[in-house]
C-alpha cells in the first residue's frame, strides 16, 4: 500500500496489464486517500466525477488491504462487471494470490426445488412461459452456479422464472430434500471462504436486516465495506428498514400452497378451496383502485369508500386460510413453510393496520397488477449508524453525485447517520478529467414558460426539436414524469414527421433497458424518450449520444406520502425541508441525468435543461454551480452551431 503511485505509472503494473490505461492524478490520490481508511477503520465519503477511474482507484487498494473486503454496488449489471471484468483484469496486473467471489439475492439463483414441482405441475399462462421453463431445466443441469445472468435462452423478466426460483418466504432452508447441491448455498459459501465479495446494495440491506442471505455472517468477518454508487443508499436503505405486505406475495402464498397441497395433501379439498378466497380477496383489494397506479398515504388510501371493507376481507380470507393449513401443515416441508409465511404475513398486516411505531410513515403503493402496504422509517439514519459502529472496519462510500455544490456533504451525511460519528467521516472530491469547457456546451433556453403551466410540456418539446435534428438524432430526452414523457414523445414524433426527417424514435417501456440501451447504440442516430430510469447507470460512450434533454429540475412529487411526512417531520423540528432535503435530492439527481453526456475524453455533445428555475431562482443557482464547467448559453443557435460542428453519426473515431 505505500507506493500506490507507482501501480498506476506509466510503466507499472496496470498499463502493462491493461490496453489503453491512463493514470490519472485525481485516480492516484482517491486510490492513496481509501488505502489511508481502510488502514485506519475510517469512513470515507468521496465523489468522484465522471471518468477519474474510480473502480480501479478502489479495487488496488482493496486487493492490497490483506483483510476481507465487501464490495456492493448499485446493479446487478455493475456487480457481474465487477467480478466478470474489472477484479479479475486488477488481480492478475498486481498479481496478488487474492479469492473473490459473487453473491447475489436467492431470486437470482435457480431452485432445484421449485424448478422441479412447477415443472411437474405444467401449469402456465402461456406457452413462452411453459417452453421457458423447459429452457431453465436444460440450463439448470448444465450450470456451474445456477445465476440466471447466465441463461441467456430466457429473458430476464420471463414469468417462468417466478416459477424456478425461491423467495426469502418459500425457501425450505435446512429441511429441503434439495439442500446439497441448493445454487444460494454454494455461492454463500464461496462468499464466506472469498478475501473479496461483490454483493448489490439490496442485497446487503436486505440482508443487514433479515440476516437471510449470508451477510449476517460476511459482515462480521470482513476488514472494509466499499459502496459503489452510494448516492442510491438513502433510498434502498428507507426501502428495507421498513416492513411491507403486497397482493403479489399473497397470490404467491396462496399458489405456493396449492401447489404443496397437490403434492402432500391432495385429499384436503377446503385448502384448496381456501386458497382460491384468499386470491380472490387480493384481487378485490387491488380492484378498490380500478385501474389507477399511484402511491397514497394510509389516511387518503382509507378514503376510499371500499378500502378499509376490503382490508377487512382479506384478513378474513387469510385467517380462515390459517385455520384450515394449520390442519395440514405437519404433512410436508412445504406445508410446513406456508404455514409460517402466513403466519408471519398475518404479523405484518396487523402491525400496518395498528402501527405501534409512531416513526413509520405508511402509505400504499397501487402498481398495474398489485397492491402494497408500505410501512417507511421517518428516517434511517438511526438505524444505519448502528449497522456502522457495531464493528471496527473501514466504510467507503463513493459515487459520482454525493456533494451538493462543490464539496458539500452535509446532506448526504444526515441522511445515512455519518454526521454524528466519532471520530467523522473523512470527505474528499475529484473533479471529472474532462475538459468540459472544451467538449461540451449547457443550454438553459430563455422565454421557457412556468413548469406548473399547462404548455410547459409543448415547449419542451418545441425546444428540443431543432436540437434533436441539428444533432441528427443521438439524443436522450429524459422526463421527470411519465406521463410528460408520453406527451414529448408523441410531439417529437408528430415535428420530425411534419420535418421529414426520419429518424429513429424510441419510448421507455417499449421494450426492457437494456434492449432500449442495445437498439439506441446499434442505431447510432436514435432519439430516445425516457424518464428517471434512465437518468442514471446508463454509459453511452461515443457519438451514439451527443444531446441530453432535461425537461424539469427533478424534485420528487411534494404529494408523495413518504415525502409529505418527511417535510412535516423537518417542520416540525424547525428545519426548512426544501433546503435540508428536497433541494439536496434534486440535485444529485440532476448530476446524474447529466452526467449520461460525456462519458470518455473524445465525447462531445450539448446538455439542456428547460427547466427555468435553474436560472430565475435563487436556488437554481445551487444546481448550476453543481453542474460540470460546460460552457454555457441561453441562445438556441449557440446550441445549434455547437451541434453542426459535430461529425455525422457513425464517422467519429
């Protein structure tokens, strides 16, 4: 570790190692300022911009550090990088004698178990679905780890894998009759005997929480903590220290059951019975909100004339479904577990209905298909530093949006507990390598209307659309709302038409992200439409895209229930919720979005954000200086110019 420079030299170990490696300053310093946690027990919150290589700048001294290292990131897609590419590429160039293994979420591993009793049953909605699973079985007798990433016959969102996999409540642990040769089970042990684990940030949650998957036993064990993509932990964090019961998992039990109940039981008749009432109740709770999604406090969801009726007959369907399993459940493993997964439902619907805890936001979630009940922490920074002072380790938080402004972390601290450790948190910053002055250019349109009024959207699209044409397509227009997206699209659509201008125009949802990300690339002059699942964790290095739209600075609905409860909660305390909380997140959300422009040293392009707060507010300005030193212009024909000066799509090397 005290010579950290020279691994990154020009003519050490990782150039010899690696085609076109490039040491960078700010790469060397965040690589020596980790080593100096790690080798203290310290917490360090760093950002790094965009293209200082900060995956080696961890993954050297994490390799070095001699003890047992946990690295989480942000996606499953990132993770299987990790491991497939990036460790395996450092290991061999510092040629360190170092084990690393991948850990993944159960769901992300085929049950022997399951696979096999639904295969038998043969009981599908479709035949994709049932020539889906015969795929999964051929692959399942093949497969060395059993991680669906590796089947690449099914897509990944195919409903047969519902059906080949388990869940945290189906699980049959030590009492499955498929326990020795169980896919979780090898890749928790490989975990457990690895120096270097690459986990996701749910799963690490999920785990700190649950102590299901392995992590109850990893943590103890190791030296150091890395987060990727850290800026997403504030959210995943509120997502697993709180609780939630949904019509899906009650369909799921209900199928579970009949499914045990055919193999161990088939003589019991009224549990079959009960099991098609308990779907049924589900069902009905889901209807109460016809076809709308939408996220509702419990006090509005309870306006609702049928709701609490509803509520009330599910727990009925449920308790009459308890009585009847409790007759059976002696009669398998798997009767047995349904048992308890009732059981425990039942807990956690009774505790959403009379909630104890009076720091628990609740609210309801309406998806297209399914209905949950959500029970959210007020906070979890309580919560989290506890997870960090149990134990005397180094934690690495590092993303490339954390500060607000230029090296503000005080946001970012509250909200995860660091503020009030002892002794603190050691911050740093790493500004991007770019030459952003020279590559790219940041347009904020004038004469924008208000983005309350109701053209707001009509403009937008009437600013993008000679961009999107002088930029010859390549171009992301990202919403902050679905239903501005649709609206964008269609006006796009109907100006690039009326221009005869053919040029390929694609819509989120019209297929998964990563097909949309695929066709974008290999079209080279697409213009996509999207909204904030594309605003970050989305790399499109080269010319495939040179113009990034921003319709509106993206603040969270203030009619959100978890926000709203927030707000009145900082209100409370005194404290002004827009400054201390919402501006924050909107920011780092900002940096994100527009961080998907220049991702190499070649990439040119102009990012424009329509939104015009960013300019006649005293907060814009909080948002601008955290924007990347583009230059900037208020002129459609700068804009314009600077996209004419860019070569055709296809010809840039």
């Amino acid at each position: 570790m005290s010579d950290l420079a020279s691994l990154f030299a020009p003519d050490g170990p990782l150039a010899a190692a690696i085609p076109g490696f490039c040491a960078r300053a700010q790469q060397i310093e965040m690589a020596q300022k980790i080593a100096e946690a790690i080798q203290g027990n310290r917490v360090l919150v760093a950002e790094a911009g965009t293209g200082t290589g900060k995956t080696f700048a961890y993954l050297v001294p994490a390799l070095l550090a001699g003890g047992k290292v946990i690295l989480s990131t942000g996606t499953k897609t990132l993770q299987d990088q990790l491991f497939n590419r990036d460790l395996p590429t450092v290991r061999a160039a510092l040629k360190v004698p170092v084990s690393i293994a991948l850990l993944k979420g159960r769901a992300n591993y085929v049950c022997h178990y399951h696979l096999e009793r639904n295969a038998r049953d043969g009981r599908f909605l479709t035949a994709q679905d049932a020539a889906d699973l015969r795929a999964i079985t051929r692959f399942a007798k093949l497969t060395q780890t059993g991680d669906k990433a590796e089947c690449t016959d099914v897509r990944e969102d195919s409903a047969a894998w519902i059906a080949a996999t388990s869940t945290r409540d189906n699980c049959l642990g030590q009492d499955c009759p498929n326990k020795d040769e169980c896919f979780v089970m090898q890749a928790r042990r490989a975990a457990m005997e690895a120096d270097v684990v690459v986990v996701n940030h749910h799963l690490f949650f999920a785990d700190v929480m649950l102590r299901d998957e392995g992590m109850g036993e990893l943590l103890p064990a190791c030296n150091a903590v890395i987060f990727d993509e850290a800026h997403q932990l504030p959210e995943t964090a509120s997502l697993f220290f709180g609780e939630s019961v949904s019509t899906s998992q009650v369909l799921e039990l209900a199928r579970d059951t009949r499914s045990e109940t055919l193999a161990a039981a088939r003589d019991c008749i009224a549990l079959i019975d009960e099991s098609r009432k308990l779907e049924k109740a589900a069902r009905d709770l889901r209807l109460v909100f016809g076809n709308e999604t939408a996220r509702l406090s419990a006090t509005q969801a309870a306006e609702r004339e049928a709701f609490e009726p509803q509520l009330d007959a599910l727990q009925q369907a449920l308790d009459a479904f308890h009585s009847v399993l409790d007759t059976q459940a002696e009669r398998s493993e798997g009767l047995g577990n349904c048992l308890r997964r009732t059981e425990e439902m039942d807990e956690r619907l009774a505790r959403w209905r009379n909630p104890e805890e009076k720091d628990l936001i609740r609210w309801v979630e309406v998806f297209t298909q399914s209905l949950a009940l959500n029970a959210t922490p007020l906070h979890v920074s309580d919560v989290f530093k506890r997870q960090l002072e149990g134990h005397p380790r180094a934690w690495i938080f590092t993303s490339a949006t954390l500060a607000v402004g230029k090296a503000d972390f005080g946001h970012y601290c509250r909200e995860l507990g660091l503020a009030w450790m002892d002794p603190p948190p050691m911050t740093a910053v790493w500004g991007s390598p770019f030459d952003y002055g020279e590559q790219a250019l940041l347009y904020a349109p004038a004469n924008m209307p208000d983005p309350n009024t109701p053209d707001y959207t009509e403009a937008v699209a009437r600013v993008a659309l000679p961009l999107i044409r002088a930029a010859r397509g390549r171009a992301f227009v990202l919403c902050t709302s679905l239903r501005a997206m649709r609206r964008v699209h269609e006006l796009i659509a109907d100006g690039l038409q009326q221009a005869g201008d053919e040029l390929p125009l694609l819509l989120q949802g019209e297929g998964s992200r990563t097909e949309l990300l695929d066709r974008f690339r290999r079209l080279g002059n697409a213009v996509l439409v999207a909204s904030q699942s594309f605003w970050e964790g989305v790399d499109v290095p080269g010319d495939a895209l040179s113009l990034v739209v921003i319709d509106k600075l993206p603040f969270a609905p203030p009619d959100d229930p978890v926000l709203a409860a927030r707000v009145e909660h900082m209100q409370r305390q005194g404290l002004n919720p827009f400054i201390h909380h919402q501006l924050p997140r909107a920011v780092i959300s900002m940096k994100q979005g527009a961080g998907r422009l220049i991702r190499t040293e070649r990439d040119r392009g102009v990012l424009c954000i329509c939104d015009p707060r960013m300019i006649d507010k005293s907060y814009g300005k909080v948002v601008w200086r955290s924007l990347p030193p583009m230059r900037r212009t208020r002129l459609e024909a700068e804009a314009v110019a600077f996209l004419h000066t860019l070569p055709p799509p296809g010809t840039a090397g």
